[in-house]
C-alpha cells in the first residue's frame, strides 16, 4: 500500500497549492483516497502524476469532462495527441499566413505609403474559388484570412483575391468576391464546401455564374503581393 499524504503535502509535492487541489477535488478530478472523521483528506504520492496529466491536458485546451474521461483510462490519449497535433500545426500555419500579410502591408506601408504595391496586369482566364461579401475595403485582409483557413490543403501558392463588380468607390458596404485562384493540390474543409463557390473568370467575358464545386488534392504556401485589372472588375490580389 501507498504512503498517504496530506492534501498540503500533495501539493508541495506538485508545485502547487491546497487550493487547486481541494479545486479539483470538488469537481471531481483528483479525489482524495479517504477523508478521515476530522475532514482530513489523504491522497497517495503516485496522485501527484495524476495532477500533472491534469495540467498536460488542460494546456491542450480539454474540458473537464474530457479530462475525467482520460484521467479513468477509457480515453484513447494516443489519438488525443494526434488530432491535438494536427490542430497545433494548423494554428501556427495560420498564425504564418497572418503574420505573413502583416509584414507586407508593413514594408508597402514604409515603401509606398499605402497597403498594397499597385501592378497592371493582363490576365488570361483563371479559376477562382470564392464567398460572396458584403463588408468594407479596409477589412478586405481579415476576409481573405477566414478564407485562407477553410481550406485543409492550400496548394504550392496560396493566392487571395477580392472581386468588385461595382464601378463606384463603395469604401464601407461594398459587394465583393474574396476569392482564391484555383490550383493543384488545393482542397476545401468539409463543414465549408456548400459555402465556397467556383466561376472562372475571363477577360473580356465576365462568367460569374456560381457552381457547386467539388473537392481537390494538396501541399503549402509563401508570399509577394500583386494588383490586377481584367477590363471593367477590378481584383485586389494577395499573395501569401
């Protein structure tokens, strides 16, 4: 039989305090192994790797009740890792993509005095994938962050693009497409498929009617910014 320790000795020996044990004692996380008549609540030694897998599971973001479910050893901590890795990497590749943007408007905003580095360009038709907004220029970047990350596969080049069909400066409430251009190895979240679109856009002959689209394949990303202009719509195009 384990040596049994005080609830204040189990918490030095954790690094912690009596009350963030006794905390998790009354939700049921870290039970004493027998309260004595006096109230004295006794815990064993080996109670302190409890605690530490309670600390590990925490940081990853889990509830209490998914907690309970580990710590009682009908949870599957292997496959915990795993789906909490992939959403690890998918954080941080966000968190790039936004940093990424960040530092271009910075280095335009110190070359330029404005966001974008202004290019004319003549395009040949390409495909875009997109959702149709109603919101303001100034938060054009954020639209095409969302959009960046309902995508589970990014492609080689991950190229954003905000679409105005009006011709008037509509600076607070415009209609835009924030878009991306097609590419291999690019491939749409399930939960996001029936709310991105497709069209393919061609100079000369806007086709901008909408279609179901259908899943794609793979791989990442990097950045430079670029502006386009097809005929009469005008594309604002970043590129991360």
């Amino acid at each position: 039989m384990q040596k049994l320790v005080t609830i204040g000795e189990l918490a030095r020996l954790a690094g912690t305090s009596k009350r963030t044990i006794l905390w998790y004692d009354q939700r049921g996380i870290i039970k004493p192994k027998t309260v004595l008549e006096n109230g004295y609540r006794l815990y064993e030694e080996s109670q302190v790797l409890e605690y530490q897998k309670v600390l590990l599971l925490t940081t990853l973001g889990l509830k209490l009740s998914e907690i309970k479910k580990y710590l009682s050893r009908t949870g599957d901590l292997n496959q915990l890792f795993k789906e909490k890795k992939k959403e690890i990497k998918e954080q941080v590749e966000n968190l790039r993509f936004s940093l990424n943007c960040l530092e271009k408007f910075e280095l335009n905003l110190e070359k330029n005095k404005t966001l974008v580095a202004p290019v004319i360009k003549v395009m040949k038709p390409f495909a875009v994938y997109y959702f149709d907004k109603v919101g303001s220029y100034v938060d054009i970047g954020k639209y095409c962050t969302k959009l960046y990350q309902m995508f589970s596969k990014k492609g080689s080049r991950f190229t954003t693009l905000a679409i105005f069909e009006e011709p008037t400066y509509q600076p607070k409430k415009s209609r835009m497409k924030i878009g991306a251009l097609k590419k291999p190895g690019m491939e749409i979240k399930k939960e996001f498929k029936e709310q991105i679109k497709e069209f393919i856009f061609k100079s000369g002959l806007h086709d901008l009617s909408p279609q179901r689209i259908m899943a794609c394949p793979t791989p990442r990303l990097s950045p430079p910014f670029d502006f386009g202009v097809v005929n009469i719509v005008k594309i604002f195009v970043l590129i991360l």
